[in-house]
C-alpha cells in the first residue's frame, strides 16, 4: 500500500507526521515515496459533510490537483494507532516531529462537528500571507517574486480567476469577499485571508491552487435548501448581466493582491514598481469567465438530478443552467 488519496491510510504505510499550520489542524503524512495531507474541518450542521464534498468536487473543475476525499473511520483509526506507536517507542530515530504528533493526537481526539478530508501532497505551496510576512519581517523576497512571477505567466492570473468563479459558486468568502459592500482587512477592498492564496508547483510550473474551497462558517455553504438561493448568495455574480460587476471586482482583486505583494525596489528613476501587469483585472476577469464556462459543463453532466442536494440544483435553476422540476403529478422529460 502507499499514501494516495484513491488508496486507504494504512498505519503501517506512514513513517513520520510534519504539521503544516501553527494554526490550524492540518497534517503532512509522510511514506516511503509518497506524501499526503490530512486536514480537519469544522462541519457542524448535519449535512456539512456532504456540502464539503460538493464544494470541492466544483473546485476539481477548474483545478485538477484538488483530488479530495474524506477520510473513513477506519482510516482515522489508522493514523491514531501510529501516532500512538510512534510516541510509545523510544526509538529516538522514529516519527520525528513529537510536538507534531501531540498536536495530531489531540486533534483526532473525538468531537461532534469536525470532518476530516486527505487530499494531495501541493509541491512548494506558497501563500500570499507567509510571501508577504516574509518580505516585511525578514527583507526575503524571494516569496512576492515567485507569486508575482507565477501569476504574470501565462495561464497564472486566468487560473486565478477560474478559483474566484467556483468560490462564487460555493458561496467561499475566505479568500475574497463578493458582497456589495465589503469589510475586509485594513487597507484591502476584497482579501480576506490571503492565507488561502495559494500556489504550488503543477507539472513542474507554479500556478494558483484552489485549496481551502469549502468555508465552514459561511453563509451560503449550505446546500440543503430547496429552490433559487437567496438574492445575498454571490452565485449569482456569475450570470451574464454580472460581467461589469466582474471586472470591477477582479481590478480590486488585483489592487489588493499588488498591496500584500508590495512593490518592487527600482533604482532607476520612473520604472515601474508594481509586480503584475497592467492588465491583471481583465486577466482575472477572462479567468472567470473560463472558469464559469467550466462549472457550467461539469454541473450539466449530472445524472439523476433527485440524488443532487436540493440546493445545488436550486443554484442551476438560478443561473439559467438547468430548468426548473416539473410540478408535482407531471413526468420529467
């Protein structure tokens, strides 16, 4: 057996735990050649586990390095039992990072409201937040510039975009905000934690990640609720009536991402400082736009629509990309 996210964790498959956030319950499970990551997730409505599992499987349709899945009783069992081997063996060459496998250990300790999902090992995953605490505590640029560079390439603002149209979607507001009327971070008009801008190596390229795809305090993230969501839900930022307010949107997106990245030290007098293109609001714009194109095929490949949650459903109809159930009584065509 191996750690992959289609195979079962298997304690005896893993050889050392390195936890990957001071703040938050996320865990690299080491092998011998492969590498996964656990992350737990605050589920607290009955059906959280299953809006989680949506909201990821929309991200996969712009993003195929999100390859997720929950984790099973059995396995959370298996990653216990070899934290509990690790921490009884005096072996001073065995797991490694104890304070890691103390932190796992108390996180897998059983609580109502928490679900947790594997997913792959991201290459050289790099966030906005760290690049830039980087850049202003430690003078180390080499973070903003990787970003910058990444995101200027061709493809790298466009997939960008493509992550802000399936946020949408999944009503995410923990990367940007899509309200009206934003309150966001001092400074900033749509970041709202740019520790979920991310990017990581892709086929040996670095490109945008769309990690973090479900919010589990967000409004919108339920999808229980039968018929059209509310007019508040930012989906609906994806019609095509909403292009004006999509590019809007993308040129402050672009504004905030330029701010967390901070400009480029120039000594000669009038080269530009900033770090994106000029064109980085369409670029991201355009990225929506493909992003949405994307949704809307994989959604209108659904089977049965009555094995969907009513909800997911309900935001088709909205959008124009399903029709509406035939009132009661009246067959389906």
């Amino acid at each position: 057996m191996s750690l992959n996210v289609n195979g079962q964790i298997m304690a005896d498959d893993i050889f050392a735990v390195k936890k990957l956030d001071t703040h938050r319950p996320v865990y690299l499970l080491v092998g011998a050649i492969e590498k996964i990551v656990v992350k737990r997730d605050n589920t607290p409505q009955p059906n959280d586990p299953r809006n989680m599992v949506h909201a990821l499987r929309n991200m996969r349709a712009v993003d195929r390095t999100m390859a997720t899945r929950p984790l099973t009783p059995n396995e959370l069992r298996e990653i216990a039992r070899f934290v509990a081997g690790e921490k009884g063996d005096e072996n001073p060459f065995g797991g490694g990072d104890y304070t890691a496998l103390d932190d796992l250990e108390r996180d897998l300790q059983p609580a109502g409201g928490v679900s947790w999902v594997k997913t792959n090992f991201f290459e050289g995953l790099i966030n906005l937040e760290g690049a830039a605490a980087e850049a202003r505590d430690k003078a180390n640029k080499s973070g903003v510039r990787a970003i910058a560079a990444a995101l200027t390439a061709p493809g790298g603002l466009e997939k960008l975009g493509a992550i802000l149209a399936i946020d949408a979607f999944n009503g995410n507001d923990d990367r940007f905000d899509f309200s009206n009327q934003p309150v966001v971070n001092p400074g900033l008009r749509r970041l709202t934690n740019p520790g979920n801008v991310g990017l990581c190596l892709q086929h040996n390229v670095m490109r945008p990640v769309g990690m973090d795809a479900y919010a589990g305090a967000a409004e919108f993230r339920s999808l229980d609720k039968a018929g059209q969501p509310d007019r508040g839900w930012s989906g609906y930022r994806l019609k095509d009536d909403q292009r004006g307010w999509r590019q809007r949107f993308c040129e402050e997106v672009a504004a905030d991402t330029e701010t967390m990245l901070g400009p480029r030290n120039r000594k000669i007098l009038f080269a530009a400082t900033n770090r994106l293109p000029k064109n980085a609001g369409q670029r991201l714009a355009t990225g929506m736009d493909q992003g949405i194109a994307k949704l809307k095929a994989t959604l209108r490949t659904i089977g049965d629509p009555r094995r969907a949650p009513p909800g997911l459903i309900g935001r088709m109809v909205a959008l124009g990309w399903a029709n509406p159930a035939p009132p009661p009584g009246l067959p389906r065509r």
